[in-house]
C-alpha cells in the first residue's frame, strides 16, 4: 500500500532534520494549483519514537475539500478555512426530525443550507471498525471511471490513471487524490471551484536547544506563500506535564441481589463519590515544532471535454495531398468530407500495444482497429502495404487517439485500398477472408474431425482465438527478426498446443515414443496417404518449427533454408512475408484435414 510524505532521510540513513525541513520552506512553496495531483483528502502521519521522549520526530499533512459554485466563492473565503473544511470537517448524511434530508454529497454551512459539493464522503465501519473514504459517484460516472486496486482509471483514455487512494499500516484511507487535468474538466462541467484548506506539522524533540540544529531559531508567527506558519520551541515537560484529577461517583441505592432493581431519582443520600489530583512531570528535552495552514482554490479553465463535450482545441493535422498538404482534424471530422488519409503499416502494433486494443478482420485487406474509446476505425491494405482510413473515421476519434495516427500518417501513395473503396463506395463487400481468420478457423475444423473420428481432441489444451490474433498478426511482421517471432507464434498456438498424449496412442510409428507433436501428426496423415505425400504437406509447417528455433539465432544459412521450407518469398515486403507465412501454415493445416477426413480419393489433386 502506497504511503505519501515519508520521513525524509539522509544517504546514511540519518533523518534529514534542519533549518528548511522544520520551517517547511520548500513545502510552503509548492501550490497545488499548479501541481499534477490533487488531493481531495488527507491524513497523512509519519512519526518515528515515543511522542513523550527525546529523538520523537514526526511530518503530519491533513486536507479537507469542497467544491463551490461562482455565487458562494466570497463568502468561502471570508468565513470558512481549516476548521470548516479541514479534515476534522464531517462528510456524512443528516436527516432531520422536520424531514429534510442532507445528502453526503451536500456541503452545509448551517443546517439546512448547502453551498457547495463534497467530492469525498466518509463512511464509517461502525460493526467491522474502521472508515472507508468514497470518491463522489457523479465525478466517477462523469468521467467515466472504473476500479482497478487502489486506483481509478479511465478505460477510454489508454486506462490512464485518473484518481488514486493510499493507504496507512492499520489498511485505512490516508489519502484520495485526482490528477488536475481530470479534476478541472469535471469542475468546468459544473462550474465549480474546489477549496483546498490544508495544515502541515513537522516536530522533533531534542535534549537542549542550544545544541541543536535550531539553536539560533525564535518562536515567530508569519504570512507566508498565501498561508500562515508559527514556530514554536516549547519545554516537553510544559506540553505533556502538569496537574490531573479524576471524580469518580456512584449510586448507593441499588440492591444487586434483587433480581429486578429499580433505582429511584438521584439525591444526595442515594450517591457516593470521590476525587483524586496529582501532578505528572519529569520530562526531558526541547519540542521544536513548525505548523503551516493555507487555503487555495483550484480554479476550473472553462473546458470541459469529457464531460461536457466542449471542442479539443489540440487536435493534430494530417496530411491529406501527394504533395503533402495538411489539414486540421477540425475540418475532416465531416462524415462526407470526402476524402482518405494514408499511414505506415507499423501503427497497428502501435496501438495493439495499448491496453484495451482489439485488431478485427473483415476481408483479407480490410478490417478495423478497434479502441477503448468505442470505436471500430476500419481501414484497408493498399498495393504499398500502407493502411488507407476515410478520414472521417480519424477526426471523429478522441484526441490522444489521433495523436497516434498522426504520428504515422504519410503522403498518399499506392492509391485507396481497392478492398476498402469497394466496401465504403460501392457498398460490396469483398468476399475474401484474412489468412489470419482462415488460420483459426482450420484448426477449429481440424479439431473437429478429430473428434468426431477418432474421439479424441487434436489440442490440450483450447485457446482464445480473438486474443491469439492479435499476436498471430501479418502486422507483427517488420523485419527477419519480428517475422521469426511471427513463426513462434504460429507453433506456440498450433504444435505446442497438440495433445502428444493421445496422438500417440493413434501413431503406429515404431519410435513413437520419441516422436514430438507435428511428427506424430504427421505419422498419422501417413497412415492415410503415405509417408512421401504426408512429408510434402507438413513441409511448411516443419519450415515454420525450423524458423521457431532460429528466432534465438537469426543469422545464418540455417534460418535461410527454414524460411525457404516454409515457403516464403523473401523478395516481397516483410508485411506481405509475414501475411504468406500465415497463410501457408494454415493451408498446410486444411490439407491435413482434407486427406485425414473426405472420402477416399477426394484429396488426390
């Protein structure tokens, strides 16, 4: 669990305590207004001793929030500071005996009189112990939010973190914070301020303070950086010493041995009582202590595009002319603008990388990227390998989004996908499949006919074939390197997955015994078509096994001779290599279902 504002310590070791940490004069410095995380609520306490004793050193942060519409800003900061608002405020629901309700998410400064928003609430554990601090629900469906652990992150945005929690050593809330950013467009959307009212404490006790390294400091109270901060050096024994007492009074009139006791009104005659006083004293040293409290707005920007919608006004340009003219994404976001845009192939890995990405095969040169943002942004594979988008589809996309697109985008060359241009213009859909569906789907039919002819499954064990597509890729494919790994993909869903087990018990091979996954297939095609024929069509996928092994060692006439078995054409474009790789490996795949499970003399061509 992720704590905030741990004792500072020096390289050796030793707390790093001196005339800036006691004074806080870096803290004091440092505005929330202009800083990356927000805190909504705080109670943060380090402390390292016995508060009573010589060598106790201690850094506390404490925050309270609330957010206030135009109309109450005034009054907020002429009445309400750390005692209002601070952490010892209660965030909680009240109803009334007159039946008026307060809900948590109301900030009251009278009762009945609400004038801003709590965007944490309290809940209390009273049964279990205990207090759990709860993120406001509206700023978590606005923004559109889910849970992951002690975050908050917004799927939409590559799952980014939006709020955080932290968590002391009992495994209580200590801190909720919110990135500005995320913060300010919700505070837009309702037109709100957040008031921020915090206090910091730092505190050591030493023995004298003439030997200590406050020896030349005085007590003094200031304005400082917006807020107030008083130093005080105080006598331990005057902070914890001093006179007690304790009144103790009981009833005199109860009999216990009654079995139903009743006591009657309370007199002087039905009661007892008595007191003690003493003095507790002795204590040794010098408490030195620096306390600072300052209240801050943190203003909203008049932008809101999350919530509310409001235009991005950052959004890139693209290059939409062979001689590299650009527009701006404003002006394409126009469902009949009319126009294409061109981008490096090498995007889709780009984006598969993010969280959330999902690659979708529609044709063979057509399909769709997929994104947490909602959207399936189709496109098509033209003559140069380069992807070809309606640009439309680009502008309508979040900003983050189009950052990345742009970041590939290039000038139009090998025309619009005819695949693309077929489906978008003349409404007709290629009838075409991708090599990678294809894949997937002969290893279905393949398993099929295992089962249904000899009772057993071809696989140990069953895979998403969603998920592995996205591995098993043409787009994975970028060099001799990526397309080797392309080839350890294609093995790891295919032959790594073959149940040895039963395969064996089908093999009639005398070493069997000894034979791994594609070999034992292989023995069992030959059983069907002979051992010449059975070779020739595990050719590809043996060169595939053979291009597997050598992704650890790429170089070499080794590697040359596997991809040439596998029946690659090394003169076309690494993309169009990886597409044919797959494409092979999973014709290979049909073949053996065809001889294994038609007719006899259905295969012979």
């Amino acid at each position: 669990m992720r704590q905030q504002g741990a004792l500072q310590h020096t390289d050796g070791g030793r707390l790093a305590m001196n005339h800036d940490w006691i004074l806080q004069t870096k803290e004091t410095r440092r505005a929330f207004s202009s800083a990356t995380w927000v805190p909504l609520r705080a109670s943060i306490n380090h402390e390292k001793g016995d508060v009573e004793s010589i060598g106790y050193v201690s850094e506390y942060f404490g925050c309270g929030s609330a957010a206030f519409p135009p109309e109450h800003r005034e009054f907020v900061e002429e009445r309400l500071s750390w005692s209002d608002i601070g952490i010892g405020h209660t965030v909680a629901p009240y109803a009334y005996e007159d039946g008026y309700y307060a809900t948590i998410d109301q900030f009251q400064y009278n009762d009945k009189e609400p004038i801003g928003v709590n965007l944490v609430f309290e809940h209390p554990q009273f049964v279990v112990g205990g207090k759990q601090w709860i993120l406001n629900p509206d700023l978590v469906v606005a923004l559109r939010l889910i849970k992951e652990g002690t975050n908050w992150v917004r799927p939409e945005e590559n799952f980014v973190v939006v709020a955080r929690e932290s968590f002391d050593e009992k495994g209580e809330h200590c801190q909720v914070e919110i990135k500005r950013e995320y913060l300010l467009d919700y505070l837009t959307a309702r037109n709100l301020s957040l008031r921020l009212s915090y206090y910091r404490q730092r505190v050591e006790n030493v023995p004298l303070l003439e030997s200590s390294e406050y020896a030349n400091l005085k007590e003094h109270q200031e304005d400082r950086d917006g807020g107030r901060f008083e130093f005080l050096i105080r006598d331990i024994n005057d902070v914890f010493g001093g006179s007690w007492s304790i009144f103790r009074a009981w009833r005199t009139d109860v009999d216990q041995d009654e079995d139903a006791p009743v006591m009657g009104p309370e007199n002087d005659h039905n009661t007892g009582h008595e007191s003690l006083q003493g003095q507790r004293g002795g204590y040794e040293g010098v408490r030195v202590e620096g306390e600072f409290w300052r209240d801050e707005w943190i203003e909203h920007q008049s932008q809101s595009m999350r919530v509310r919608g409001d235009a991005d006004t950052t959004l890139p340009q693209f290059i939409v002319e062979t001689d590299g003219k650009r527009m701006a994404s404003s002006e394409l976001d126009n469902e009949d603008i009319g126009r294409w845009l061109w981008f490096r192939s090498s995007l889709v890995t780009d984006l598969l990388d993010h969280r959330g990405f999902v690659l979708k095969w529609y044709t063979a040169e057509t399909g769709a990227i997929c994104s947490t943002s909602g959207y399936a942004t189709h496109f098509g594979i033209n003559s140069d390998d380069l992807l070809t988008v309606y640009a439309y589809d680009i502008a309508r996309l979040p900003s983050w989004e189009q950052h990345i697109w742009a970041a590939h985008n290039v000038a139009p060359d090998g025309k619009v996908s005819g695949e693309l241009l077929s489906a978008q213009v003349n409404t007709q859909l290629a009838s075409t499949h991708a090599v990678e569906e294809m894949l997937f789907v002969n290893m279905r039919m393949l398993d099929q006919g295992f089962r249904d002819k000899f009772g057993v499954d071809l696989f140990s064990h069953d895979i998403d074939d969603e998920s592995a597509m996205q591995q098993v890729s043409r787009f994975h494919s970028r060099d001799q390197a990526s397309l080797l790994r392309l080839a350890k993909e294609l093995v790891r869903v295919f032959s790594d997955r073959l149940n040895i087990r039963d395969l064996r018990k089908l093999s009639t091979h005398l070493e069997k015994e000894k034979l791994g996954s594609n070999k034992l297939l292989q023995d069992i095609l030959s059983q069907k078509v002979g051992t010449d024929k059975a070779r020739q069509i595990f050719a590809e996928i043996a060169g595939t096994y053979d291009m597997r092994v050598g992704d650890a060692h790429p170089a070499g006439s080794k590697v040359t001779e596997a991809i040439n078995l596998a029946g690659i054409d090394q003169s076309i474009s690494f993309l169009r290599q990886g597409e044919q790789l797959i494409h092979n490996f999973g014709r290979s795949i049909w073949i053996i279902g065809k001889c294994l499970f038609d007719q006899p003399g259905q295969h012979e061509s």
